[in-house]
C-alpha cells in the first residue's frame, strides 16, 4: 500500500509541475516557457527571455539571468548548502545523497578517452549516429576505467548510465510517469555500483561529457573547413567556443548563500536563481558576433571566458573537457566525417537541451 501512495503521488507531482509550466508559459513567463520546451530549437527560447531583460523575476518565483556580466557574478557567489535550502526539483533523483562527489580531471581522463575514442571510430563506417556511436559511449568507458569496472560490471554501468541521461533535464521539466520511474531505478543501479558520492558525480558528468563530445562533433560537421583546420592545429579552441556557443549546461538553477549585486539589482540571500548559459553566452555587450560558431575567437587575449556551472554540486568542466579534446584528436588521426542531415535535439530538456542524434558519414 505504501508503495502505491508513493507512486500516486509521483505522478500528481509531475503532473501538477507541467501544468504549472503550461499555464504561465501560456500567459507569457518566458522561462515558464522554456521549462515546458517542445521547440525544435532553442534558440528562440533564449532571445525571448533574453528580451525580458538581464536579470527578471518569472512568476515561478525565481530571478532569471541572461546577461554575461551578472550571470558571471551569481556564479561565482556561494550557493546555499543543504536539503531546505536547493531549488525546489520536478523529480528528485538526487534525494538522499550526499553533497560533493568529485569527477577525475582532465589529465586523468584523456588517456582512457582516447583509447575509447579509437575503439570506437575503429567501428564505424557509412552513415551513423555520432551521438549514440561516440558521444554516448565515451564518457561510459572513461567511468569504467577510473572504477576500474570489468565483465557484467561495465554493461550494468552502461545500462544505468543510458537510464539516467535525463536527470539534469528532469529535476526542472518533468517527465512521464514511466520514464521518470525507469531514471529512478537507474540511479539506484549507479549507487549499488559506485556508491553514494560516485553516483551522483556520474550522472552529472556523464551526461555534461556526452553533450560537450556531441557538441564539438555536431560544429565539425557544421564547419568542416574551417573548424577541420583548427582541430589539426589546437583542438582545444573548438572545444572552448563549443563551451560557449553549445553548453553542455544552457541552464543552472540555486539558491544564494549571500546578498548580491549584479545587474544594478540586489538579489537577496535565499532567493532561487535561474542562470541561462546559453542566453549569457550570446549576449552581445560580451561578445562579437555572438551567434557565430567562430572558435579562432579565443585566439585571441581579452575574450570572456564561457560559463560552465557545477549542476548538482558537480564540477564538470576539466572532465568534460579533457574527453572531447581526445575525441577530436582520435577524429583529426582517422579522417573527419561528413554530415548525413540535420541534427535532431531533445524537445523538452531546458537545463542541456541536447542533441539527441547527429547523422554523419564516416570515410572508409
């Protein structure tokens, strides 16, 4: 019986939080907006709270930031600590675990993802998707490695890891009943094989992994001569303005720990913040020509580094990082793929927006 209440009232949660999503995107909250999602490009989601001005209050009761300048400063402000204090969430994944759990950085990463990222290049020929062939499957075999995960172990880690991808996007925009079950149990599967700490590390990062790798893949495509030649050159600027023209993370949410002054407003201690990356990054009082994918940008001395927060207390950025640069270098070794069509992204996942398939054609 308790297990049926339980269950009851999951569904009447998610429920009651995209009807309210519904509603006030219907009578024009922008950000209501963008947590309901169904836009085919997010783009137009951004320039519309952007409109809204640099820092708003949205009648979800949270203060929404799209300007470079004060989101850089809410950034960098301490957050809030503890249960009472974390922004209300649509489904809970990380109920009960601990704060922390720490990604392995960069230097430690780059080996196992090019050994991944050559295994599974190897692989590919013809027309194939670069997110479920590579973008998904790196950041999993990276994770196996630093757990040193072998046998049934590694496919149970694969399997959890594909069953919690939507995490980041469920705990602001609700999912179905069904699906938001199925992450549950995947992250419990991650907490049985990793622990506690590891598991909620894992989900963040792998996910934030695979959309900095699809990211950079999906702008190669995009731009094969020029991004093709910077690859070859110094990959590690492809992946910084992917970091700012496509962020793994378009969308953080937290609560202060301490007054602020940013966008010649105070925001309050204890209020709820809504920082959208993705608008900041195009915001053209930072940046030239901000819509343009243009990775030679950071050639240059003086340009604003891209914002890549911590969601869910999870430091991302070295872990990401290091795992695309050795994607692109394994791609730059064994010939660059050709696109085979549009990109297709996720309809409704405002906190990565994500690509959920990236056709390409592989030479050989």
């Amino acid at each position: 019986m308790a297990l049926v209440t339980a269950e009851r009232e999951l569904g009447r949660r998610l429920q009651l939080v995209q009807g309210i999503h519904w509603l006030y995107g219907a009578q024009g909250d922008a950000y209501a907006a963008l947590l309901r999602g169904y836009g085919s490009d997010p783009r137009t989601a951004y320039e519309r709270a952007g409109a809204a001005g640099p820092l708003w209050h949205s009648r979800l009761g949270v203060r929404v930031c799209t300007g470079y300048a004060p989101a850089r400063r809410l950034l960098a402000a301490r957050t809030a600590g503890g249960p009472a204090a974390q922004p209300r969430s649509a489904l809970a994944w990380d109920e009960g675990l601990p704060d922390g759990g720490e990604l392995p950085g960069a230097g430690r990463v780059r080996e196992p993802a090019a050994r991944a990222a050559e295994r599974v290049l190897a692989g590919l020929r013809g027309e194939v998707d670069l997110v479920a062939s590579v973008a998904a499957r790196v950041p999993v075999e990276v994770l196996a490695d630093v757990h040193g995960l072998v046998g049934a172990d590694r496919v149970r880690l694969a399997e959890a890891c594909a069953g919690a991808a939507g995490a980041l996007d469920a705990a602001l925009a609700p999912p179905g009943y069904d699906d938001a079950v199925r992450l549950l149990d995947a992250v419990g599967a991650l907490r049985d094989l990793l622990g506690d700490e590891a598991a909620r590390a894992a989900v963040v990062g792998v996910r934030a992994a695979r959309e900095l790798i699809a990211g950079v893949l999906h702008a190669l495509l995009g731009d094969p001569g020029a991004a093709g030649a910077v690859v070859r050159e110094d990959p590690a600027l492809l992946v910084t303005e992917t970091l700012r023209h496509d962020p793994p993370v378009k969308l953080h949410v937290f609560s202060l720990a301490e007054d602020v002054e940013a966008a010649g407003e105070r925001v309050a201690a204890g209020e709820q913040v809504a920082v959208l990356v993705a608008a900041a990054h195009r915001d053209p009082e930072a940046f030239t020509a901000p819509d343009r994918f243009v990775p030679d940008r950071y050639a240059t001395a003086g340009v604003p580094e891209p914002l890549v927060p911590a969601p869910h207390r999870v430091a991302v950025e070295s872990f990401a990082r290091g795992q695309a640069e050795a994607v692109l270098a394994a791609v730059a070794a064994g010939g660059l793929p050709a696109a085979a069509g549009g990109a297709v992204r996720l309809r409704r996942g405002p906190v990565t927006w994500g690509l959920e398939r990236v056709p390409a054609r592989m030479a050989g």
